[in-house]
C-alpha cells in the first residue's frame, strides 16, 4: 500500500514539473525555472535526509502511546500502530509478523514501552560474542539442550552449573514401548524424554518449552520464546549483544524422512525425532555464517554457512529462545 502511495506521488510530481517547465517555456522564464528547481531539490534531499537519519525514533515516538506502563500478561508482546493503537500478541513470532505486514514501520516492545526485542535493521552486528564454552561431556552423554541453556546463562550472569539445571529441568518420564507397528514414548514439549546423563539408556532430549521454562527461574521475565519466528528474526537478540539458543541438527542440509522415526506420546501426539538432534548457542552472524558454540566441539564460535544452518533449525521445529536486558 506504502509503495503505490509513493508511486502515485511520484507520477504527480513528474507531472506538475512537466507542467511548469512547459509554460516557462511559452512565457521565456527557462532559466528562473531551473534555479527554482535545483533550489527546490535541494531543499527536497536535505529534508528527506533528516527523516531518514531519524526515523526510528521519530517511528516509536509517534505510534506508541504514552500511558500504558505494563502490557497484559497473557499478552506480552504489543506493537504500536495508526497513531496510538496498540495491538497485543501472545507469540513474538505473531509480533513479528504484524510488524512486517505494517512494513516493520513500529518496533515489537516485550511487557512494557521501554523494552523493544525486536525492530527492522539493516546492518550486520557490530561483532561475534564471546561466549564462554561449556561442554555437555563427559557428566550429560544427552544434555545439548541443558548446556547449551548453561552458557546463555551463564553469559547472562547467572553462573548456574548444567547438573544443577539438569536436575531441575521437567521430566516427562513416559517409558518407551515399542510394540509391532507402533512406538510409545514421551513428549519433548512437556518435558526431557529419556535419561540426560547415559546415551545407554532410552532417551531424546527436549523442546523450547521446559528449557524457557527454566530459564525463567533464573532470569525472571527476561526470557523470549522466538520460536515460530523466521530465522533472520530470531537473529535480532544478537544486535543488542545476547546469545540465542536453538534448536538444530548436526547434518546441516535438509533430512531425508527416512532420518526420522514416530512414536506416540501418552496423549496421542505424533513426534517426530531425528538421532541428529542438537542444541546449540548461536553467538553472531555476518553475511555468510552462522556462528555457535556446540557443547560437544572444543571450537568456540563454529562457523557454518548461514543457508545450511538455517535448513537445519527449520526442520527441526524453528526453536529459539533469547533475553532482554531490562536496563535497556
């Protein structure tokens, strides 16, 4: 709508200069005409360059009003639009996508004005995080999830061991089953499938939800849940200088069905599961890569191309979580 607003004051535009520059022909005034356009777009180019400079402040200034303090629970996510609405959202992801189809014009702000967790940018970060490395071995043979929740922690502050969190990480403790044409196990939404100590025994891993969970426990009303949310916008905590956890696998390409197996969880869900499945902490991206800590690889910031990473996270469920900085 924006673009056929523009195009249309375009086409004015051209005209009337048509216009004018006709009739100063007729009444022999060609060379006023000429000094009162240059003038003209002088003025033009000067003025478009300040609104550009400052248009993102100018944005959120004018679209967002000034007397609400907190945003619902239920709905903490809300994005400011026509000149003082405000529309709330349960999902960053759902945000997200309201601001774009506005042309991401307004900013999506988490719990109250002052926290914005996402707004369009076209730059690169200004550099890769370092992320202190915390491996999964040799105490958690299936903790991915668990380790790499410990390093945005502990990056966030909170110096919390990964036994600790695998300790208190929910549990859906479903045993597996497996009878002639069907698999019975747990549910990695609800909780860690399996035994995150000992890849000897049954086990899975888990899904964004038990880890945001308790992430929470430690950064209260810090935690976004991005999942759902495409993968450039799940890239914008790293801007503000926080790590992303995710959710990946370690082939990097997109898996073929036959990698993955069914099973059914106690209440009737269909999972689908990969034995590739990983966790790692996304730290920075540049045009070409994505760079990670991997809990269970010694190199600090892993570089792998972006398109592969993202096939990966895609297919396996679009997981991210991050944190806000409440002192911005």
């Amino acid at each position: 709508m924006m673009e056929l607003i523009i195009a249309g004051i375009v086409s004015v535009f051209l005209i009337l200069i048509i216009a004018m520059h006709a009739i100063a022909k007729i009444v022999n005034a060609q060379k006023l005409f000429f000094r009162a356009f240059y003038s003209f777009m002088i003025i033009l180019i000067v003025l478009g360059g300040v609104t550009y400079t400052f248009r993102d402040s100018f944005i959120e200034k004018l679209v967002f009003p000034e007397d609400i303090e907190v945003f619902p629970e239920e709905t903490p996510f809300a994005v400011g639009h026509n000149h003082g609405e405000v529309a709330y959202f349960k999902s960053y992801a759902e945000a997200v996508s309201f601001s774009r189809e506005l042309n991401a014009k307004s900013p999506v702000y988490f719990q109250k004005p002052e926290i914005i967790v996402w707004k369009k940018t076209d730059g690169l970060p200004s550099e890769v995080l370092q992320v202190p490395l915390i491996l999964q071995l040799p105490e958690l043979q299936r903790g991915a999830e668990i380790t790499s929740l410990a390093m945005l922690l502990h990056f966030a502050g909170e110096k919390v061991h990964k036994l600790e969190l695998a300790e208190k990480i929910r549990k859906d403790t479903t045993p597996l089953i497996i009878e002639e044409d069907r698999i019975y196990f747990g549910n990695p939404f609800d909780g860690f499938v399996g035994n995150p100590y000992s890849a000897d025994e049954p086990g899975f891993g888990v899904y964004h939800g038990p880890i945001a969970d308790l992430a929470e426990v430690y950064l209260p009303e810090k935690i976004i849940d991005m999942t759902g949310a495409s993968f450039e916008d799940i890239l914008y905590p790293i801007h503000n200088g926080n790590p992303v956890w995710t959710i990946i696998h370690t082939q990097f390409t997109t898996l073929p069905q036959s990698a993955f197996q069914t099973w059914l969880t106690p209440s009737g869900e269909e999972i689908e599961a990969t034995k590739y499945h990983h966790a790692v902490l996304i730290t920075g991206y540049d045009e070409k890569n994505v760079y990670f800590n991997d809990p269970l690889s010694q190199e600090v910031n892993q570089p792998v191309p972006k398109d592969q990473f993202k096939l990966a996270w895609t297919q396996m469920g679009s997981q991210a979580i991050s944190y806000v900085n409440k002192e911005n």
